[in-house]
C-alpha cells in the first residue's frame, strides 16, 4: 500500500479539524502550510483549504502554488476546502454568469496545481461549512456549529474512500 499526506492551511481551525478527519480515515501524516514536507515519498496528497470573499485564501493559494519545489510532480491530488457558505452562489463573482462558491474554489485550486506540475487530479473532492469570520480572532457569525460532527464523520469517510488510490 502507497503513503499518503493531507496538507491543509487553516485560520480559525475548521479547515484544521476536517484535514485531521481526512488524515485519519485514510491513515496518512498531516501537515499544516508552514510544515510541507518533502513529498517525494508520498503516492497520494490531499490538499485542503479555506474560502474568503467567494476564493481560496491567500495563504491557501501561496502554499499550493509552492508545492512543486516540494516534489508533487507525478502525484495523485484529492482536493479538500471549508466555507461557510460552500453552495450559495459566489457574492463577489460575475452577475451575468452566476456560479457556485464550491465550483470556483475547485477549479482555482485545480489551476494553481497544474501550472507548473504534471498531477493527477482525483475525482474525489470534499468540502465542509466552516464559519464566517472577518479576521483570525474574530467572533464566528452563522454558521455556527461547522463543521459539525456529521460533517466531520464525512470528513473520516471521504478520507477512507481515497485509500482506494493506494
């Protein structure tokens, strides 16, 4: 069986929590933004982030975008983020051609991989409520209670469904 890692970078914990229900149900290491291994050694790499302003994060976007100078070439990539509002049509997006939060998230993740990198992309994407939060140490506004422990068992599942890329 091949090794895997759930990579993630995380501002009020929520996408924190889900990564480490990914990384358990598939049994792999987990490592936030600021501690990327070297992934030479890893078949499988699940990549996680969180959503601001209808986008992935800054942090989130600089980390994926770094990845190739830590050897994802050649890997297999699942694709995991939190929001809190991952359904409702993007606020800030184009009114004439309305899209989903969740859509754009996994296309934007999608393109910072492979500009620079040969991967695979997995069919298989997660993504959970998180909390609405103007800054790190603010005060969650709705949805409060996310993920929920429903979404976390999801979370375990959907990380267990993936060592079928073993």
């Amino acid at each position: 069986m091949g090794k895997a890692v759930v990579l993630y970078n995380s501002r009020g914990g929520n996408t924190e929590k889900v990564a480490k229900n990914i990384a358990e149900g598939l049994e792999a290491d987990c490592f936030n933004n600021k501690h990327i291994p070297n992934l030479q050694d890893y078949d499988l790499v699940v990549l996680g982030s969180w959503v601001i302003a209808g986008r992935i994060s800054f942090a989130g976007s600089r980390y994926i975008k770094k990845l190739w100078k830590k050897n994802i070439e050649g890997k297999k990539v699942a694709l995991f983020f939190t929001s809190g509002a991952p359904d409702d049509i993007n606020p800030m997006g184009d009114k004439t051609n309305p899209r989903l939060i969740k859509d754009i998230m996994f296309e934007a993740m999608e393109k910072k991989l492979t500009t620079k990198s040969q991967i695979t992309i997995l069919p298989e994407r997660f993504y959970s409520k998180g909390a609405f939060r103007m800054s790190k140490n603010s005060t969650p506004k709705e949805p409060l209670g996310h993920p929920s422990e429903e979404e976390l068992l999801q979370a375990r599942k959907f990380g267990e469904n993936l060592k079928q890329h073993l």
